[in-house]
C-alpha cells in the first residue's frame, strides 16, 4: 500500500532532518527549504498533508498558506504550521489564513504524530466523500442530459424526419459559445440544454408541422406557441442546465431587432445562450432537408445569416460561424443525413415561415 506524503517546510536543515527522523518510518517525507519552493512542490507532487513554519526569509509560512488556499490546485491539503511563534495572535492569525492546526516547536514526537494521523484521517474522509458526491453528481447530470437528448429527439421526430438536428445545431452551439469565450463548463452546459429549443412542439398538430404549403395566420400563432409550451414543459428548476434549456425554449426566436417572438425582445435582451442557438438553429434548418423545402449549400446559408446580421441575428456572434466553419463543417459531415446540402441546388424559400416557425 502507498503511503501517505507530508511535505515539511522549514528554511533550518537541522529542522528538516528532525521531523525526517520522527516521520520517515510511517509516512513518505519530502522537504523544501522556502515558500516559493513548497508552492512549486505542492502543485506537481500535491501531498497528503504539509508542515509549514512561519518564520522564513522571503515569502513567510503566513503568505505561503494563503497562496496555497487560494490555488485550485493545492486548497484541499491539509496545512499545520509548526513555529517558534507561540503567541494568542500568531495561532488565530494562523488558522485565519487556512491552517487546520497550529503546534508550537520544539513539537513534542507523539504530539506532532497523532496531530498528522488525526488530519490525515479527516482529510481522508473529506476525499472519499467528496468523490462520491462529485460520482453522485455526474450519474445525476449524465440523466438529465440523456432526458434532454430524448426529448429533445421527441419534438425533432415530429418535424424532421432525420432526428439529427438536434446534433448537430447543439454542437454548433457549443463551438460558438467557445469562440465567444464562453468557459468550457458553460459551454457544454448550453451544448446539453439546446436539443430542448422546440420541445414545445410535441404540442403542435402534425397538419401544421407537416403543412408544405405557407401557413395561415391562426396556424403560425399556433406554431409562434412552441415557445410557450416548451418553456411551460421544462418549467422552473434550480438545475443550471434545466433553467438554460427552459431559456432557450422561450427565446430562441427573438430577433436583435425585436420582431421576434414570444415577447418581443431587442438586442441584448435576448438571453446570450438564444442568440447563439438561434444562429446554429437556422444555420442547420437551411442546409437540412426538410418536408416543405430542400438543404441549402453551405455558402448560401451563410450568406443568407450573414445578411441578416444586426436584424434577426446578434452582430457579434454571426461573423463566428464562418471563422469556425472548419470545427462546424466537421460536425456537420459527422453527423450528416442521408442526403446532405453540399450538393442542393440554392432556392429562395416561398417565405420566412418555412425556416423561421417550423424548426
């Protein structure tokens, strides 16, 4: 079995080679002579457990324990300061900084092996629950995110009979969230929660959704209140990944100059997250085929977003879908349908409602 690793830090050689000798049989001790030298140590080795004196030219242990607390890569490990300073002040100021012990030197042998073993112990306890909360954690996200895919796949069932669009406009999404730089974390949370945008549509009748030819007025309020029922079917959550798709679901079809709809709203107030999938949305919507059009070549869909850019679409995001064509064309040959827009002939759709409504 491996045993557990202290790091001791002491600037006095002969400090180092005590606590060697009282700790060398049990644990596996390494040594560093100066702050900066345990921080080093610290992130590549990351120990059990660190002894820290206080008193030491350059960086003192004070400061030492601070930057290691506020490290993400260090916070965890337990530090006790063992030091010649033995004032009230010196221990509070020593805890205040994160230490999880404070022992005053010459450190009795038994004294400072019990104290470690007892830490060691909790802080043991602490990684094994942490590990299961975080396993906890990952089972829970990995269903909603197979929830959200099969849902999502659901309301595309009705609408599109290839059922990858849902793919292929949330990794779409996912690469321009990265490119307007959006952390990795969020950006894969918004790649989760975009196959929900039409959800709503498992409410729309089949004669509407399927209807090649331009809709009534009575039909496209029908069809503008996909947005509505999704956002009602996903409802209110503390789930950073449900409150997205639920945002997503109502907004997506907002447009920057506020013609959209549910609501009417304009520029940034249209949630970031629907102004990206609306991008990635329309972008697949024409290069896809669909029952009431055929696939655009990729160009022309660009072209026609392009065009629209500062009107329906956000200015700043546009121009990112044609800087990161090579990351959107691999997804879009991956995950291609059977019959693919690279090679359609261009066509002027009849009207908007056949790209904007019935995606």
């Amino acid at each position: 079995m491996k045993r557990q690793c202290v790091l001791v830090v002491d600037d006095m050689p002969e400090i180092l080679l005590v606590a060697r000798t009282i700790l060398d049989r049990q644990y596996e001790v390494i040594e560093a002579d100066s702050g900066e030298h345990a921080i080093s140590i610290a992130r590549a080795v990351k120990p059990d457990l660190i002894l820290l004196d206080i008193v030491m030219p350059g960086m003192d242990g004070y400061e030492t324990c601070k930057r290691l607390k506020e490290d993400y890569r260090t916070r965890a490990i337990p530090v006790i300061f063992v030091t010649a300073l033995g004032e009230v002040k010196d221990e509070a100021y020593g805890f205040e900084v994160g230490a999880v012990d404070y022992i005053t030197k010459p450190a009795n042998p038994a004294l400072l092996r019990a104290r470690i073993k007892t830490h060691l112990a909790l802080y043991d306890q602490k990684r094994e629950l942490q590990r299961m909360v975080d396993q906890a954690t990952e089972e829970i996200r990995e269903t909603q995110k197979i929830v959200i895919e099969r849902l999502g796949r659901a309301a595309e069932f009705r609408d599109n009979e290839t059922g990858k669009h849902v793919i292929r406009m949330s990794l779409y999404s996912r690469v321009l969230a990265l490119a307007l730089g959006m952390s990795e974390e969020d950006a894969n949370t918004l790649q989760l929660a975009a196959p929900m945008h039409d959800i709503g549509k498992i409410t729309i009748p089949d004669a509407i959704l399927r209807n090649k030819e331009a809709l009534s007025e009575h039909d496209m309020d029908r069809m503008r209140a996909h947005t509505l029922h999704g956002a009602e079917i996903i409802g209110e959550h503390h789930s950073d990944l449900l409150k997205i798709a639920r945002t997503v679901a109502m907004s997506h079809h907002e447009k920057w100059d506020g013609t959209g709809y549910p609501d009417g709203l304009k520029g940034e107030e249209i949630p970031l997250v629907s102004r990206i999938v609306a991008i990635a949305d329309v972008f697949d919507a024409l290069t896809s085929k669909r029952p009431y059009k055929e696939p655009w070549p990729v160009e022309q869909a660009l072209l026609y977003i392009e065009s629209r850019a500062g009107t329906h679409f956000d200015p700043q995001i546009t121009p990112l879908l044609r800087k990161n064509l090579t990351s959107i064309m691999e997804i879009y040959d991956r995950y291609a349908d059977d019959i693919t827009g690279n090679t359609a002939m261009y066509q002027e759709p009849v009207d908007e409602t056949a790209i904007y409504l019935r995606r």
